[in-house]
C-alpha cells in the first residue's frame, strides 16, 4: 500500500531549518548538518582550571596574612580538622579575586545604583577585587590606631575576634567602607572555601567533605541515598579523583 505523503515539509525539517535560520542569521553560530553524531564534539568543555600551589596572585604579603589570620578565626582549629588557614580558605579566596569573580564578570553592574534589599543582595559597582582591597586597606588602618600600630595578625585570638564580631555588627567604623557588608563578602568567600571543591584552592585533602560525611564528586552513591542517619563510610572524592588512585609505573 502507497503511503501518503504530506504536502507540507515535516515537522523535523521545519524546526531544523528554523533553527538553522536563526543561528546563521543572527551571527553566533554556524548551522550544523547532524548525521546521527551527537551535536558536540568531546573534550570541548571549558573545565575548572587546577589552583597550584605558589605564590599570592592577588593579596599583598601583608593582606594574605590579615585574611590568613582572620579565616581562622571565622573557622578555628579543633580536635576534629584544620581551621580555615590550614583548609586553604586565603588561597581559595586569593585565586576567586584574581579571577573573573574577582572582575564580577558574568554580572550586570552599569547604572544606576542604588542600595538592595536584603534580598537582593550587594548592588553597587565595585567588584569583589576592589570591595577587599579597599576593606583591607580601611581595616589596618583602623587596627593600627586602636591597637598601638599592630596588625590584625599580631593580635591576640580574643582581640581579633572582638574585631570581626565589631566588623559583623557594624559597631566598628571603617573609612569608605561598610564594615558589615566587607565582613559578609569574608565569612561568605570563606564558607565557600572551605566547602568547594579542592580544585579550586580550598577544602584541602578534602577536610570539610571529611568533617560532614559529604561524598563529593563520586560518580555513584545510589545505596546510600535513602539510607538515613548513617555515615556514609568511604572517602570523598574531588573533581580531580584522589590522590591514592594515582598509577605509579
């Protein structure tokens, strides 16, 4: 029996055309003719660059050891793991700044500007690079004139918390900074340091991941899923796998 043919161009033709249409007409893309290949090309990803050991690519000597100083304090040392320097807290904030976060890039910050909500957020136009290097600056020089010329790493751990907890409430005056919006972009970049992914500076041999029983980027945990108030029992795995799974010839 003769199959009868539509009149019309198929529904698959006509969105694969309309979509080739508006790629080519538009200017950001070439049409591809798909011949049963998927419609990407492997390796062509743009993965998240490896953060190596090394020197400060944004701090200053004397910044790093303030912020140094002050992550541990926001996530001390105890019996059970490092505190927020040993985690690599600094470093993964280092590298966040010298990078696009740092540039706010992937943001809209043009005018005009104006105070948020606090369900908003941060709205105006500084970038995270700019907000610590004014914060810090402003921040030293508010502890060397109350604190006989000290810096807030030469402080003792009580005096460095009195003046975070005055950062945090905005008792403390910094000059052209708002004390408590500097502290929150701290104890934020500093709770995503300690909480990432190792690849990207922080987190060190996974300690947080260790801490809370998280399994981390491991392809397949489906058995414990529904299995409640259980630890789970094997060790977390970063994007970049373990370093015991490394093969030696």
């Amino acid at each position: 029996m003769n199959r009868i043919r539509s009149p019309g161009p198929s529904r698959r033709l006509l969105l694969t055309s309309a979509a080739a249409f508006v790629l080519v007409g538009t200017g950001l893309a070439r049409a591809r003719t798909l011949t049963g290949a998927l419609p990407w090309d492997p390796g062509t990803a743009t993965p998240p660059i490896v953060v190596r050991p090394g020197p400060w690519l944004f701090f200053t000597a004397d910044e790093a050891a303030t912020v140094e100083a002050a992550v541990d304090r926001l996530i001390p040392p105890d019996n059970r793991g490092p505190g927020g320097k040993d985690a690599g807290c600094a470093v993964f904030i280092d590298r966040q700044l010298a990078g696009p976060y740092g540039r706010s890039e992937g943001l809209y910050t043009r005018p005009p500007f104006m105070p948020g909500a606090a369900t908003q957020g941060y709205q105006m136009p500084d970038a995270p690079a700019a907000r610590y290097r004014t914060g810090l600056r402003a921040l030293a020089d508010y502890i060397k004139s109350s604190f006989a010329g000290k810096s807030f790493k030469d402080l003792a751990p009580n005096d460095q918390d009195t003046v975070l907890k005055g950062l945090e409430s905005g008792s403390i005056a910094l000059k052209d900074v708002k004390s408590a919006e500097f502290f929150a972009l701290l104890l934020t970049n500093t709770q995503e340091g300690f909480f990432a992914d190792p690849i990207y500076g922080g987190n060190r041999d996974m300690a947080s991941w260790r801490l809370i029983g998280f399994p981390g980027a491991r392809y397949d945990y489906r058995d414990w899923v529904e299995r409640h108030n259980e630890p789970y029992p094997l060790p977390p795995v970063s994007i970049m796998g373990r370093s015991d799974w490394t093969v030696r010839e």
